[in-house]
C-alpha cells in the first residue's frame, strides 16, 4: 500500500468515532434496551446518539454523548406540521441535532416548489431552537436527476447536512451515491451516508470520498475493527 494511502487511512481510522452518528431506531425495543445502547455506547465517544424523539428525553438525561432524534421517519410523507412537532419535541427533550426526511412523493412528482417549502420550514424551525439539522434524500428512490435537484433543493434551504438514506428504504448508501452529491454541492454543505455500513472498511471508503459523517448502528463494531486495522498499519 502507497505510504501516502497508509498515511491518510490512518488518519480516517484514527478519528472514526468521532465521525460515527451511533443510531437505535428500531420500534421493538424498551426503554431497557436503549439504557442499554447508551451504556454500551458512551465510553466510544461518538459523535452523537440518534434515537426516535419519544426516546431523545429519556436518552439525553443519562448520555454523556450529544443526542439526536429523528423527524419524519423513515418514509416523510406526513404532514410537515408533524415533522415540526417532532423538531419541538427533541428540542425540549434535550436533543442537539435533528435528521429529518424529505417528502419524496413530492420528487416523484417533480413539485419542487413543495419541497423547497417545507425545507424551509423545517430548517428554519431547527435553527430557531439551536438544533443542527440533516436533511434525509433516500437516494435509493431518486433518479441521479432527481438527486441533483433535491441536493440543490437542500443545499439552498441552509441545512447542515444533506443524508443519503433512512435504512429503511430499497438499499442503503453507495459510494456513488456521495460521490454523486458532492458533485453535485461541492463544498457548500456536510454529507451524511447512512444505511447499511456496518465495518471500518466500507465506513473509510465513504470518507474517503466525501462523506463527513456516518450513520450506522454498527458504530461499536466499526470502532474495535478500526482497532485492530490500525494495529496492522
């Protein structure tokens, strides 16, 4: 391996934790499971914890990691009225950041005025309680045209982040996907790939080109591998 790749894969692997948005967002769990989750999360620090927002309360008054919750999740074809009560209530939970998903059926409809609408309104909301806000694209049900829009959409709307996906969709992320947007935005915003990473690998590959964070519910197993990789090099 190149020293000048060794170089930077040591760095990327280095700092994996502090890149990881460590996620339990499955609805067959108790408020056990997820004391459980933060316990077992907590010594990692990582970058944040991101539970559904019934949970963010409870999560956020014994984590020691930032909270996060989610809005809209996973399909985002609710009323925005009801992605904006979800925003309050993580904001009154203690939570620090929000990933809301888009309305897609919008997209696939090409009422980008309607998308562009509701950003605003979930962004500004966001921002109006102090909360860092990720927009979720699902790029699994985008055309790359399509895509490109909604990443423009998203970009213009002033969020902090632009999200590939829920997990919960046709696929997760590709690394096409990032390379995608970060064609398509360049440097004007942070890119989040989420859905279906789940080792030190394919976590650095997407780092690698262009993500600034990863979503995973894999963030503990993906931190020992970083580990044992970086024990190699």
């Amino acid at each position: 391996m190149p020293a000048e790749v060794t170089r930077e894969l040591k760095v990327i692997l280095s700092g994996i934790n502090a890149r990881i948005d460590q996620t339990l967002l499955k609805y067959d769990r108790s408020w056990k499971d997820y004391e459980k989750f933060v316990e077992e999360s907590d010594p990692y620090r990582f970058r944040s914890l991101v539970v559904p927002p019934t949970m963010v309360q409870f999560v956020a008054s014994i984590a020691k990691t930032p909270v996060a919750g989610v809005a809209g999740f996973p399909h985002g074809y609710m009323p925005v009225e009801s992605k904006l009560k979800e925003i309050d209530t993580i904001a009154e939970g203690g939570g620090r950041e929000i990933d809301v998903v888009i309305n897609v059926i919008n997209v696939k409809s090409g009422r980008f005025d309607a998308l562009g609408n509701e950003l605003r309104e979930v962004v500004g909301r966001a921002h109006e309680l102090g909360l860092g806000i990720k927009i979720i694209v699902e790029t699994s049900a985008l055309s790359d045209e399509e895509l490109r829009k909604v990443s423009l959409s998203v970009v213009e709307s002033g969020a902090d982040f632009i999200k590939t996906n829920t997990g919960y969709g046709a696929r997760g992320a590709s690394l096409r996907d990032v390379v995608l947007i970060r064609r398509f935005v360049e440097d004007r915003i942070k890119v989040k790939a989420s859905g279906g990473i789940r080792n030190a690998v394919d976590a650095a590959m997407f780092i690698l080109v262009g993500a600034d964070v990863i979503g995973t519910s894999s963030g503990m197993k993906i931190a020992e591998d970083a580990k044992r990789i970086l024990e190699l090099l």
